[in-house]
C-alpha cells in the first residue's frame, strides 16, 4: 500500500483530525482512501475507540473489511469487522468496523453518544444516499451536543468539498491528487436504430471493443449497465464468445459470486456490472470500459407509494467516474454509448438522494431523535416531508402533533419501508412473505395484477417465475419473521371498534350483506392477503366507479383503472399494491381483492359519516348527502336535507368558478360606483368581490342551487346592499342614473363606454353655458347632440367650445334642413324647446 496515492497526504489528514476533530478528504478513484485511511489511522493512536467507515453497498462494505483484514494478516471479524443488513464479522477485538449505512442510523437511535466509538467516516459520500446525508447529520449534532471528542471525516470523490466543509463548521480539507493513466474516449458515430434493444447495442459494443482492443490493451472489459435484468440478457447474448470469461456484478449477487467477479481471470474478462463498480471496489485488471450510458437510481415513486428504482441517464460525473476505471493500472481506452454530441445535454452530477426519494423513512428516524433542525447538507423538501409525516400519522406512527408514538418506536425497529413495516407489526411474522415481496422487484412480471399469483410462485415457483427474485423474496422473508418475532413484548396496538355513527353497520351486518369474499391466499394466521395489503396501503383501498370500465376511485383520493377481463377486473374493492401510468388515474399493476367486511373490520375507525355539501362542476348544480366514507371512498351514500346556509355556500363555490353574473343593470351600477368611488369605499372589481363574497353575496343566494339559477342571478340588491344608503345617496348626487334638461326631461346616462354619455335634442340645451359633468373627478358626460329627426348633429365634451365655434356652422346646415324650428345665432341665450314653428308662419 506504499505506493498507493493517497499515502502521501496521511500525515496532513492526521493533523487535520488531531486539531480540528473533523475533516473532508478528497481523493479520486483508485487513491487508496476506502482501505489506507483507516489502518494508518489506527496505527498512529489518534482514535480512542472504534472506528466506524460508512459505505453505501454492502459489496463495498465486505470487500473492504476483507482487504484491510488481508493487509494485517488476519482473518475478517479481527482487527477489521464488518456489519451489513442480515450478517455480521465482529468480535471483542474489532477496532474498525466497516457498516452500511443504515446500521449506523440504528446504531445512533440506540445509543446517541455513540459509546465506544472514537471515529466516524463517511467514505464514498460524493454518492448523496440518504442515509448517509441523515447519519452525518446526526453525528454532528452529537458531536456539537454530546461528544466534543467524537471525530468526523468525510472521504469523497467527486464532491465539491466547500459545502460539507462549511457544514462541518468550516473542516479542514485535505486532497489527495490520485494517479491515473491516460484513458482514450470513443463515442458513437450517430445514435443507435431507435428500433434496437439496449442489450442488443451494447453486447455488439462489447464485441467490438474485444476485437480492436486485443493487441494494444488487452486486459479485461468492464461493461455498466443499469441493473441485473439488462446483465442477464446481455450475458445471455455473449455466451458464445470463445475464451472469454463472463463475470456478473450486481448487488443481489451472493458474495461468493461477487468475488469471482473482482478477481483475476485466465484469459480475458468481461465484467457485466451495475453502478456497484463505479468506485469503492477495485477491479486491477481492467483496461476497457464499455459504458452503456444509464444510471439505475431510487425515485419517490407516487403511483406505488415508496421509493421505486428508475432508469436515468448517467450524468456527466458518473460517466467521467466510469471512464476512469480503465485507467488505474495502466493506459486504457472507453466507448461511450451515446455520440459526442449528446454529451452536453447530460446533467453535470446525479441529485442527492434526499431531494427525489420517498421520505417516509427519513419522516420516521426524525421523529424518533426528537430533533427538528437537523443539520442537513441538503434539507429534505418541505413538500414531500409533510406527505411523510401524513402518512406516518395515518399509520399511527405519529400522532397529531407530529410526535413518535409508541407504535411509531416499533416501526422504527424494523428494517423496511413504514407501510410495510406497520403490516408485519399488527400482523406479525404471517406477512414477512408479503412485506419481502413488496419490497422487491415482481417475480412474476406481465402475469397480470393478481397479488396472489405472486405469494404462490414464492411457494411453488413455475417457469415464469424469476428465480433469482424469488430466493431473495424466501430469504428476506426468513428475516423478516425473526425480525417481528423479536419485536418488543408490547402488543400492536388493538382494532379500533366499529364506529357506530348514524346509520353505520357494524362489521358483523357488512359480512352478511357482502357478496365478495377474499381468499385467503394460502397464509395461516389470522389475517388475509387482502388485510395485510390493506394495513400496509390503508390510502390505496379502491371501490368499483359506477360504469362498465373496470375503475376504481381510491381511498387516498386518486383514480386506478385495469383492463377488461383479468381476473380482478370485475371485483368490487380491492387493495392496489403497485401502481403506474398517469398519476390522476393509473393502471393496477399489482392488486387484490378485499372484501367489505374486511376493510371495515381493519379501518372502523377511520370510517366517519359525514355531511356533504358542495358544488358539483360535473353537474352544474348544489349536491348535498350524507355519506358513509373511508377517505375518499363512498361506502353509503343518502340524500340531505341541508340547511339554507350550507346550500348558499355550496352556491357561493359554483358562482366563483362560473363568474359574477353581470346584467346590464348591474353593470351600469359599477360603473356609477367607479366613478363616485371615495376614501373608505369597498372594493367593486371582480376580484375585490369574490374575495369578500363570503360579507355581501352569500345572505342574497338562498335558494339558488343551479348553474342556471347562478347565471341568472340579479347582483343589484346585493351591491346595492355592499355600498349602503350613504354611499347610494351620494352615488345618485355626485353620479346621477339621468340627466335632467333644461325643459325637466330626465334623459339616462349611458355608463357603459370608456366615458358616461347622453343623447339629446340640440335645442332642448339652448341656454345651458356649462358643460354637464359626473363623478368626483367632474369628468364631462359626452353629449350626443340631436336633430329634430333624432340623427346625431355634433358630439361633445365642452358644450360653451362648441355654442362659441361650431354651432354657427351647424345653424347654417339645420336651418335649411328644418326651417320650421328655432336656430337662433346665440344659443346660450335662447330658451330651450322641443317644439316646431305651425305651419304657414
């Protein structure tokens, strides 16, 4: 290990933890830091106490322990220990113990002060896993709270050190430079036939890079691929290739296989791997690598209600990672399976596990420390934290101020997502068959969505079944049953009784009405398949839409759908365990049918009648019932008689997505209101009155039920009763309805325009020197001024400008027009008239 890179930088790293207590090293692929660190640490007795090394795969973590023990010349579970999920190599003597990384946020949950344990490192952390950003976390409030002594190093790759070292209140960083040979780039000359397989591409890929390789590098072929179905087809599609020894590496693997992947080869090696490859593990003998371009990453999956394993571009930093695995013994050369000029589109590094994965678990481990303002590098998103936290709460996890209830302890115990968690501990050991499957890839996939189909593969596998999975469902079974055996001797907590609100059946009377029994799929105990997917997904229970469509509306509010004629197609209720496609109305990829009893026998509590009263967009008018619902689903629904008030309210809803029914008049009132508007005035736009409809609107909708009744709805009391009788009285002074002419004639003034308007005869304003105005601003009405024949003579805002300059022109045209009426040469002094000379005069 002397000449390991990362040796030259040990004695600056010792200083930097001796003085500091914390540190961030930064040390490429290859540099010695996963296996060098900790024995020199060790060595020179700067750590009182273990030393605990975090990795994020178990692989990694073993491969580790067993290098390091090699190196001191002893057997594994010695100086050098390992602890991973399901298997353990420590002693007495153990004095660097090598965990993934959710041991170590049991290890915090049971012993905050970390007895014992003078070290953490947080190795591979460029990696972002959730629990490794959550056990930072919690060492560094232990540290800052408990244990002032309690050192901390963060080892890392790729990772910009600025912001983990600001984290840990502005660490030391130590970099180490690496070494590396030259590595040769080759891309795609254009993208693969969009009609080809991914396997199909890269298997030929493989081919090639064998041949034209042979002579300038030899050595062996690392070949990434997003995960262990795409390894085995693509095996499958090289089998033929003479002297060449295939090597599968996922993390599914048993270990015994895992090494022969690691190890040298007779001949040349291709390696088919998963991400597993990309750092911490060493391959010596790699000198090509054939690089598929996909990244297999958790994603909080909505549709299945946990964290699902998505298919993704690499980013820029996995592919660089990658590319330099053919270069750390010598000079070697990568293909890229994409073209050079898709390079710049992809993303520059992969997101932190803790802003796209479900935190469901992360909700849980928070709320059994007790702390809520942890020092997170990236902080959960509030958004998904509070979905979290609802669905805690709805598996009695929490309780309604967000603390851990003695419930939530016992999930926190158990090393699986909460839902099903909850399921294995009111059911007990009955559903770790269930609770393996559920956590692990479908045995069965494209056997349609029958739950059951798949417990009894696990029993009797077919053909179709995926071996494989099936053997990791039975071993994680096993643990899991030993694991709700060991729980604690507290019982879960009891059924809740039937609630008995009005009109309610108890669960007795719902077994005899209901016509839809659930098998029990062959498990013993006292609980079926369908109510133990129904305590894991008690938001996932779905009731039958009305129609032909095999629908169902869920409990949790969203929609599900199934193609016709499958063999749960047609039932009633069911309990949909997977679910995918469009998030408003997925298709069922898993479920199972539930009868009514049984779901009212495991959610009575959560069953409540309820009083409804709401506007129907659909049907356009008020609906009020009383409802028997779990959630969203309607169990028994009955007509209501609402009072007049709620069913105003429920009107008040559909006018604000319909609108303000303007008629002419009310119109016109506005527009009077606008103008006369002072200090004090309530608002009168649409927006002012739909926020304060609730004040004026609602007394005046009783009896309005319809969308026809809405639209047709006279707002003029209701804003005349806004605006009161002051602001009314002072409307009709400062903005009158008419105009009064001289004669006493009240004309109306038109205010629907961009300015208030009159018509009138030109000779009933004889007389009148002052233009007529409205409003608090005196804006001038624009006046329309008449013929005796009612045809528009002249329009204008200044009446005097118009007596003093065009009217003269006027005369001359009017007196011809219509001799028989008075055009007098000064009209402000004539007196106004409607009336013609007679005949004959």
């Amino acid at each position: 290990m002397a000449d390991l890179p990362v040796t030259s930088i040990l004695p600056d790293l010792a200083d930097a933890l001796a003085s500091r207590g914390m540190a961030v090293l930064q040390a490429p692929p290859g540099a010695g830091k996963t296996t060098v660190v900790p024995l020199d640490l060790l060595a020179r007795g700067l750590v009182k106490g273990r030393i605990v090394m975090l990795e994020p795969r178990r692989l990694a973590a073993r491969a580790a322990a067993e290098r390091m023990a090699e190196t001191l010349g002893e057997r594994v579970g010695a100086t050098v220990g390992y602890r991973i999920r399901g298997e353990a190599k420590v002693s007495a003597e153990t004095r660097i113990e090598v965990v993934t990384e959710g041991i170590l946020t049991r290890m915090l949950q049971s012993d905050p002060e970390l007895a014992g344990v003078g070290l953490v490192i947080f190795d591979e952390f460029h990696e972002r896993s959730l629990n490794a950003d959550l056990g930072l976390a919690l060492c560094l409030e232990v540290r800052g709270a408990l244990r002032e002594d309690l050192k901390l190093l963060v080892m890392s790759a790729t990772l910009d050190a600025g912001p983990v070292a600001a984290l840990m209140g502005e660490a030391p960083v130590v970099t180490s430079e690496g070494r590396a040979f030259s590595v040769g780039t080759r891309w795609l000359p254009r993208p693969p036939d969009a009609s080809m397989r991914l396997e199909a591409v890269v298997a030929g890929a493989v081919r090639a890079a064998l041949a034209e390789t042979a002579k300038d590098f030899g050595g062996g072929v690392l070949v990434f691929l997003p995960g262990e179905g795409e390894i085995r087809r693509v095996e499958a599609l090289l089998r033929d290739l003479p002297g060449v020894a295939l090597r599968p590496l996922y993390g599914a693997m048993d270990f015994a296989a895992q090494r022969a992947a690691l190890t040298p080869a007779e001949g040349r090696k291709v390696v088919l791997a998963t991400s597993i490859a990309e750092t911490s593990l060493t391959l010596p003998d790699i000198r090509v690598v054939v690089d598929a371009g996909r990244a297999r990453r958790a994603r909080f999956d909505p549709n299945s209600g946990m964290s699902r394993l998505v298919t993704e571009r690499v980013t820029r930093a996995e592919a660089e990672q990658r590319r330099g695995r053919a270069g750390r013994v010598a000079e070697g050369v990568c293909y890229r399976l994409w073209t050079k000029g898709e390079e710049g589109g992809l993303a520059p590094f992969p997101p932190a596990e803790i802003e796209v994965a479900d935190l469901a678990g992360l909700a849980l481990e928070l709320a059994l420390w007790g702390g809520a303002d942890l020092p997170f590098l990236t902080p959960p998103p509030p958004g998904p934290l509070a979905e979290a936290r609802a669905l805690l709460m709805g598996l009695g996890a929490l309780d309604a101020q967000g603390r851990i209830t003695p419930h939530g302890r016992r999930l926190a115990g158990l090393p699986l997502h909460p839902r099903l968690a909850h399921m294995l501990a009111v059911a007990g050991p009955e559903a770790a068959t269930l609770a393996a499957l559920l956590a692990e890839r479908d045995p069965l996939r494209g056997a349609g969505p029958d739950l059951a189909l798949r417990l009894q593969a696990i029993a009797r596998p077919g053909p179709e079944a995926d071996r494989g999975v099936v053997e990791r469902i039975r071993a994680e079974a096993k643990r899991l049953a030993a694991a709700a055996r060991g729980l604690s001797a507290a019982s879960p907590p009891p059924p809740s009784p039937p609630h008995r609100g009005e009109g309610s059946r108890n669960v007795a009377n719902a077994a005899r009405g209901s016509t839809q029994g659930t098998q029990r799929g062959g498990l013993p105990g006292g609980h079926s398949l369908a109510e133990m997917a129904a305590l894991a997904y008690p938001d996932r229970i779905g009731l039958r839409r009305k129609g032909e469509a095999p629908r169902w509306v869920l409990s949790g509010g969203k929609g599900a759908a199934m193609a016709a004629g499958l063999a749960l197609s047609g039932a009633r209720l069911i309990v949909a365990t997977d679910l995918d496609g469009d998030a408003r109305e997925a298709t069922v990829r898993q479920a199972v049918a539930i009868s009514e009893a049984e779901v009212r026998g495991l959610h009575a509590d959560r069953i409540r009648w309820e009083s409804r009263c709401e506007w129907s967009k659909r049907e356009g008018r008020v609906l009020t019932r009383r409802q028997e619902r779990l959630g969203a689903l309607v169990l028994d629904d009955r007509h209501w008689d609402a009072p007049p008030e709620a069913v105003a309210t429920a009107a008040l809803e559909g006018l604000r997505l319909i609108g303000l029914p303007w008629s002419p008049a009310a119109r016109r009132l506005r527009a009077r209101a606008r103008l006369a508007r002072g200090e004090g005035w309530p608002g009168i736009e649409d927006a002012d009155l739909l926020a304060t409809a609730e004040d004026w609107l609602l007394p005046h909708l009783t009896g309005v039920r319809t969308e026809a009744e809405i639209r047709g709805f006279d707002l003029v009391p209701a804003l005349q009763g806004l605006l009161g009788w002051d602001r009314l009285a002072t409307m009709d002074r400062l903005v009158p309805a008419s105009f009064e002419t001289p004669l006493g004639r009240k004309v109306p003034i038109d205010y629907d325009g961009a300015v208030p308007a009159i018509e009138v005869r030109l000779q009933e304003m004889f007389g009148v020197t002052a233009h007529p105005v409205v409003g608090v601003g005196r804006l001038p009405l624009r006046v329309t001024l008449l013929s005796p024949a009612q045809r528009p003579v002249q329009v204008t805002t200044d009446l005097p400008r118009f007596w003093a300059t065009s009217y003269a022109d006027v005369r001359k045209d009017m007196r011809g027009a219509y001799p028989r009426h008075p055009w007098p040469e000064d009209p402000t002094q004539a007196e106004p008239t409607l009336r013609a000379k007679p005949r004959g005069t």
